[in-house]
C-alpha cells in the first residue's frame, strides 16, 4: 500500500555500514519503522540523513505492507525546516530528549491525529521561540493526557499527590510527593509553552523533571530514563 502522510522521526539507529532503521510517528498510520538502505551514500539523495534527526517533521511517500516489518520510503522531504532546533544547543538538547521519551513511550501502531497534531504544533513552537527552558517539562505533562494518565486535579486542594492513582489526598503515603512537590506539580499543570520563563527556579525544574520521569516510570511498563538526561541537566543547571 502506497502512503502519503507527514511523520516525526523518534529515533535513527544505524544498521550495518551504510544503512538505516529510522522510527517514525505518523500522521495517518501511528507508529512505524523504515530501513533506509545506503543512507551514508551520496547516490540516494532523497533520503539524506539530515533529514533522520531527532524529531525532523517530513513528509514521506511510503509503501506499507503492514505485516509487522520494516517498512520503506519512496520519497522523503522536510515538512517544516527548522530554523533553530539544529543549530541552538539548547534546543538540539531537548530534541533529543524528547525523542528519547517519545521512542519509549509511544507504543500505538495505529493512527492518533491529536497526539501527532499537539506534537507537531510544540515542535513548531519551540523552533520559534527563545524562552524554552520550561519546554520539556510542559511537554511531558501535556503528552500524559494522551497516554492516559494525566493527573486528576479535582482534589487539588488536597496538600499531597499520590503517583500511583495520579490524584491529590489528603494525607501522605510511601508513594505519595512531599507537599513542597505537588505544589510544584500544580504549578506546572497550569502552565502553557508561552508562559513566562520565570515560572521556576533553576532547582525547581530539576525537582520537576525527576517527578515527572519518575511519574512516567510508574504508568508505563518498562519506562527507560533518556541516556540525554544528564546532558539535558548540564545545559539548564
């Protein structure tokens, strides 16, 4: 089956000498993966692998033969050429990041148009914009409503949040966030990506991004925290 749709590349693993297996979350088929023969050769022009880093927007026309294998491209462009992301370190960083989590936590093999929409529309946002250091933590908050387990702020009232149900109680259990971190939570919940730089202290975004990593780890069977991580950390400390 011969496909045409936009896709977000999650993750390019080289294969062998020359060529690629290239992870791609698409527009109109989900999640799926490509081998991208002799991608470190001049001759294949249309499949450069400028166009394989972390979370490159293309549009691709593809053949799917939907049995469980690897797919391939029969034609790849850029969707929408960064103009920062590739060249501003802070970005490139939490593009990798974020393709770490994404590689990990997107699992659907089948068509989620809001999913790729909000993605597609962040990415543009943070391509576009200078105050990002709050981008990734917004982003893995947001990403939880559609994997289903977005906190519920009903009780928000309540002075401590329990990870394992995802609300707020009353009183603190073992799995429950010291007061001081659900406020921080709340915090974070209300934010968007325009929302100002200030929102959070340096240590406040390191505690946030524990939280939030360790909230994934307990929703998402066989989590892995991003080899970025550490790198992420340097680049905001």
């Amino acid at each position: 089956m011969l496909v045409k749709t936009k896709a977000i590349v999650l993750s390019a693993l080289r294969y062998q000498e020359k060529s690629l297996i290239v992870k791609c979350f698409t527009e109109s088929e989900g999640l799926k993966s490509y081998y991208v023969r002799d991608a470190f050769t001049s001759k294949k022009s249309s499949q450069k692998t400028v166009y394989f880093r972390p979370l490159t927007i293309l549009e691709i026309e593809a053949s799917h033969k939907n049995k469980g294998s690897l797919e391939y491209f029969r034609e790849v462009k850029l969707a929408h050429p960064y103009y920062s992301i590739s060249t501003d370190i802070t970005k490139t960083t939490i593009a990798i990041f974020i393709s770490e989590i994404l590689h990990h936590c997107i699992k659907e093999e089948e068509k989620n148009q809001s999913l790729y929409s909000f993605l597609e529309t962040a990415l543009l946002w943070l391509d576009g914009h200078d105050d990002v250091a709050n981008f990734h933590l917004i982003l893995l908050m947001e990403v939880t409503k559609f994997l289903g387990f977005y906190p519920d702020s009903s009780d928000n009232e309540y002075s401590f949040f329990e990870m394992t149900e995802g609300i707020y109680v009353p009183y603190a259990s073992v799995s429950c966030l010291s007061a001081e971190e659900s406020d921080l939570l709340k915090r974070l919940m209300t934010l968007k990506f325009d929302s100002g730089i200030k929102a959070f202290h340096v240590s406040e975004r390191q505690q946030l991004l524990k939280i939030l990593l360790d909230y994934y780890s307990f929703h998402l069977d066989g989590f892995r925290r991003p080899k970025s991580l550490d790198v992420l950390k340097e680049v905001f400390s």
